[in-house]
C-alpha cells in the first residue's frame, strides 16, 4: 500500500513538471574552426650550409730562390693585377744576366770570325787552292759558332727572366692574405706554406651542397638541369652573424658528380661584392625558395600523424572523417603543400584535431546563432503539444 501511494506521487510530479513546460537541456555539438580548401602559391625556403671563396684564390710562391729584400704590401692590401708584392734579392741573378750578356757577345763574335773563315775557303776553293774537306770543315765551324750564339742567348733570355721572377707580381686584381714570410726571409719554389694569397672578391662564390633526392626533386622540377639553372630563383645568403645579405645571388653550376661516401651533390651560387662585405673562407647559409604555383596548402596545427603518415579531418555531412594526405618533404614548419588527398573545395577541421575522433559531430565556429533560434523553436512546439 505504501509503494503504490509512492509511485503515484513520482507520476504527480513528473505530471507537473511537464505542464510547467521545463524541458531538459539538450546537449550542442561542439564548435570547431574549419577551413575552407583552395589553390595558392607558395615559396618555401629551404637552408644549406655554404662556405665562401674569392672568384680566384691564388696561392702566390717565388719561382726563383732568395732572401725577401722587400715586402711591397700589407695584408689586406686591395692590389692590381701585375703590382709588386715581393721582391726577391737581385744581385745574383743581375749577376748572371750579365755573364749570360758577355756570352752572348762571345759567340756572335766567334759566328762573325767563322763566317770569314768560311768566305776565305770558298774563294780558295774556287780557285783550287783548297780541298772541298777544308771547304765542309769551315762551314761546319760556321754552323758551330751560330749554334753557340743561339745556345747563348737561350741562357740570356733565362737570366732575364729569373731577374724578372725576383719581382713577385699579383696575378689578377684582389685582396692580399696573410704575409707569413718577411723581409730575411729565405725562400724558394719549394716552400711548404705561399708566400700569401689573392683573392679576387670582386664577386664570392658560395659553396653548398645537398642531397641526392633534393637534386632529382629540383631536376624532376625544372626538367633539366640546364633548365634548372636557367629557371630556378635567385638565393639568399645569411651571414654567420644571422644577418641576410642585402643582395641576391644565382646557382651558377650543378656538379654532375655525386660524391659516394655523402651522397651529396656540390653546387655553387655567385654574388656580388661591391662592398667588400663578404670574406674569402667565411661560413653562412644558402637560402633556396622552392616555388609551388596553384597549390594545396594547409596548417600544420591541421594535421595528425600516425605511423609517420600525415593526416586531416574533413567534414563529410556534418562529421569529422579522417583523411590520409600525401605532403611535400619540404616546409617552412608552419604549412604542408598538400600533393594528394584533398580537392578545392573541401571542408576541414582547421585546430583542436588531437582531441577529436572519427565520427565526432563538428559544428563550424559562427554557425551557433542560427543553430539556438532551431533549438528555441523546437521547445516551443513541445510546449503548445
């Protein structure tokens, strides 16, 4: 008897309160940022450590032996080519271009007194005073002597030239190295260590270097890697400093060789230097845009990996549904280019994918105001039934 009175007084008050007309609260979908999938261009840097060089570092050595008798330049010195750098101790080799000079002057005499000689002969030949033996052995003299004479101007022009080389020019026009090497100072074409450097840094090469699949990525890219050359952007250069250089450089060539034991290929990027900013043997990074025309991009916050393959959530009807996509190795760390998976027009979960799951009801972030007067009209309609 008392159960039934109080189950009657539990149907009472639900009685009750459904003529108040106090439904329960409905739980709402949570909201979501989504995005809207489109085409773009894209510039993706790329960084590659590099070194730099002068256009020609040239190692300067004596070609003859000496003492150093002078030292014409300081180091850093910018210089022109054929400028002294170096002058080597003379006196020996003015010495010998001397004795090479009275040599010389020996067998043009000696050429002249056999040539009479051999004039003398003919006309005694002619007139059957002499034998043709002794006729052959003055024109045999003769051509003694006039070997002698080119044998000894042969040594001439060699003394000159040894007296030459004891003045050490500049080979093209630069900026001179470091000077190990000063005035007493012994040395000759064998030295272990140049004399010093010259480094044309009107222009700086920059050397980099990368990967095997990167070059076939840029020649698959470009077609070719003529092509490549040709087509390619221009490259950046920041500093060791982090600075970016204020000027921009080309690719000038591609190695065709890939080196076994790194796998790498070595290219080179040409700058100009009219500031003498840049140093021969100074380090930075190449910077190397890759360009995307009408592409795919989408946030990184976007994505979910799992197995090391990238995914997204796009909505399908009103839920999210998980979609492998196919991305390019190469990003800026904030963005992936999309190669496959996705079309224009698609709809994806823009943030807050790590905590979603397949099949979890996504409502667009700004839809809620004309989802409420919905869900306020369906009350009411229960109300008046």
């Amino acid at each position: 008897m008392k159960r039934n009175f109080v189950k009657a007084a539990l149907a009472i008050c639900s009685l009750a309160v459904v003529s108040c007309g106090q439904a329960p609260t409905a739980m709402r979908p949570a909201e979501y940022a989504v995005l809207t999938i489109g085409t773009t261009d894209r510039e993706i840097p790329s960084h590659y450590s590099a070194t730099i060089r002068g256009r020609q570092d040239i190692d300067i050595f004596p070609q003859v032996s000496g003492t150093i008798s002078e030292v014409c330049v300081v180091e850093g010195q910018q210089v022109e080519k054929g400028q002294p750098l170096f002058i080597i101790d003379q006196v020996p080799y003015k010495a010998a271009l001397q004795m090479a000079e009275a040599n010389v002057s020996a067998a043009k005499a000696g050429v002249a007194t056999a040539r009479l000689t051999y004039d003398s002969k003919k006309e005694l030949f002619a007139n059957k005073v002499v034998s043709q033996f002794d006729l052959s052995t003055s024109k045999n003299q003769l051509l003694t002597a006039q070997a002698q004479l080119a044998q000894a101007e042969a040594q001439r022009v060699n003394a000159a030239n040894n007296l030459s080389y004891t003045v050490v020019k500049a080979p093209s026009n630069g900026v001179v190295g470091t000077l190990p090497y000063r005035v007493g100072a012994l040395v000759s074409a064998a030295l272990p260590q140049p004399l010093t450097t010259v480094s044309d840094n009107s222009d700086m090469y920059v050397y980099f270097s990368m990967t095997e699949n990167q070059l076939l990525a840029l020649t698959r890219t470009y077609g070719s890697i003529a092509n490549t050359l040709k087509n390619m952007a221009d490259v950046r250069l920041r500093l060791n400093d982090g600075s970016l250089y204020d000027r921009s450089g080309r690719i000038e060539t591609i190695s065709g060789v890939i080196d076994p034991s790194t796998g790498t290929v070595s290219l080179r990027a040409v700058f100009a230097n009219e500031g003498g900013l840049l140093h021969s043997g100074g380090s930075g990074s190449i910077i190397l845009p890759t360009v995307y025309r009408d592409c795919i991009v989408v946030p990184q916050r976007a994505t979910f990996e799992v197995q090391d393959k990238v995914y997204v959530y796009k909505v399908v009807d009103g839920v999210a549904t998980s979609q492998l996509i196919d991305v390019e190795k190469i990003s800026d760390g904030k963005e992936y280019i999309v190669r496959s998976g996705l079309t224009p027009g698609d709809v994806i979960v823009a943030e807050g994918v790590g905590l979603m799951r397949e099949g979890t009801p996504v409502v667009a972030k700004g839809s809620q105001a004309s989802a409420a007067p919905q869900a306020a009209e369906s009350a009411t309609e229960k109300e008046e039934e």
